[in-house]
C-alpha cells in the first residue's frame, strides 16, 4: 500500500469519489445544462462539476500523478508511471432522466496495474474501495469485506456501444440465448456501478464488449472484482486487456465458465 503524506493512495480513491458524489448527489433533480460528445451521448454541468471535484481532491493530494478524466481528458506525462483514471458520473443518461442508478468511479494505475480504486453510490453513500488486495464496502456504519456470491443469478450486460467484436459477439443476442435464460435473469443498469455489485454479491456476473485498457469507466470495477476474488477475463477467456478486448467479470469459476460457453456460442 503507498502512503503519500500520511494518506494511503486507497484511502485517497475514496476521499475523491466521495467529493464526486456528494456533487452529483447535491445538484440531482435541477435543470442541467448539456454538452453534446458524440450521437446520443451527452455530459451534463453535474459530470463536469464533479470531475472538478474529484481533481480537486487528487491533484492536492498527489500534484506531480498524471489523471485521464474523462470530461476533461489526459493530463501530466504521456508515459507517466501513476496516472489517476476518472469517470465522475457512470450512468449520465439515467441521471438526466432522474433515474438514480449512478456511479463515481476513481482508480489508479501504477505502472502496469490498477493499485486503488473506489466507486461511489451518490444516493446510497456506499463505497466500494479497495488498495489492489482487499476490496472493501465503506458505509456510515463502518467498512465490511466484499464477497462475490453467483446467488441472485443477476447478470448485467452492457448494451451501449462501441461493438468492435461485432458481428462475433452482440450483447443483445447474449440476452436471446436460450441457455441464457435457463441459467440467468438479465439486467441492464447503464452503468458500471454493476461491475462493483459483482464484487459485492449483488450481481452474478457483468459482460461487456469494447477495449478496456486504461477505461476511465472500468478501470476501478475491475480492480474491485479482482481483489474481491471474481473470475475476471476478456470475453473469450483471456487475460483482461488483451486479445478480442471485453470482459466477463463473474462471482465464481462455474458461472464464469458458462457465460463464457455462451459467448462462444455466437463466434460458431
């Protein structure tokens, strides 16, 4: 664990998400203005005023750390060897409907590998922690381990886009498959609180297509699942990061290995 200042880099990810959310939190409901990215996508005055926060918070702390935000893009040296990963409202389309199921997500890469990341529930002040061994639930009451359980059955799959492995693999013929269904009950949130719910036991397993490396919205689910003891590969059973790209991040290896059967179902 890095202590910085008689502050732990874990410590610190809480710190700043925390800020995020009680900004998303403070400014949810209110007419907000928007700022059109790409088709159908849209930040809103509460991402960039929670990414401001969140920096706040990290860029006192650890001045001379490199941070990716994903409103206000890269920062500090190309090939720095800790760079900050933020993403300060997971879920803005719910959010500007006021559906509250929402994340903030801060994560640190130290050289190859995520050390501390934190996701934060603005609206039911959890937050899901870890320093790169243990992963951890933070509440008014306390911290407490996070353990995966397959129990729900509950299976989120993303469904937004990019798709580079399509026609190979669509999401949403995932949720079609029949053996799908025998075995699983879909979810689909719109957001990467999920990936944190599945080191929390609350979801079986999370699926998403895309190329994840340094993701700004994965980079701390990812880290919580790992530590909490998930079964974590791309979406054909290699190494996250490399290969087709993906992830199927799942509560035990059973459920792993039949997601990934599935998967491989649609390749032929």
């Amino acid at each position: 664990m890095t202590i910085i200042n008689g502050e732990s880099d874990a410590r610190l990810a809480v710190t700043a998400a925390r800020a995020g959310a009680a900004v998303v939190r403070d400014l949810y409901g209110g007419r907000l203005a928007r700022y059109e990215k790409t088709a159908g996508d849209f930040a809103t005055e509460a991402d960039l005023a929670a990414e401001r926060a969140v920096l706040d918070v990290l860029r006192t702390a650890r001045p001379d750390d490199a941070v990716t935000g994903e409103e206000s893009g890269r920062s500090g040296a190309a090939e720095a060897h800790r760079r900050w990963l933020v993403d300060p409202l997971c879920g803005t389309l719910n959010y500007a409907v006021s559906t509250m199921l929402v994340g903030v997500n801060v994560a640190l890469r130290v050289g190859g590998e995520v050390t501390a990341a934190a996701t934060a529930d603005p609206f039911s002040g959890e937050v899901f922690w870890t320093d790169g061994t243990q992963a951890r639930l933070s509440t008014e009451h306390g911290d407490e381990e996070l353990t995966p359980s397959a129990a729900s059955a509950l299976v989120d799959v993303n469904l937004d886009p990019p798709f580079p492995n399509a026609p190979g693999f669509r999401a949403a013929l995932l949720l079609a498959d029949p053996g799908f269904a025998e075995r699983f009950r879909p979810r689909v949130i719109s957001s990467t609180l999920a990936v944190a719910w599945v080191a929390a036991g609350r979801r079986a397993a999370y699926v998403t297509d895309g190329h994840l490396a340094d993701s700004v919205h994965f980079a701390a689910g990812i880290a919580l699942c790992r530590a909490a003891g998930c079964t974590v590969t791309g979406l054909y059973g290699e190494p996250v990061h490399t290969g087709a790209g993906g992830l199927v991040a799942a509560a035990d290896p059973a459920t792993h290995a039949a997601l990934l059967e599935l998967v491989r179902r649609q390749r032929g």
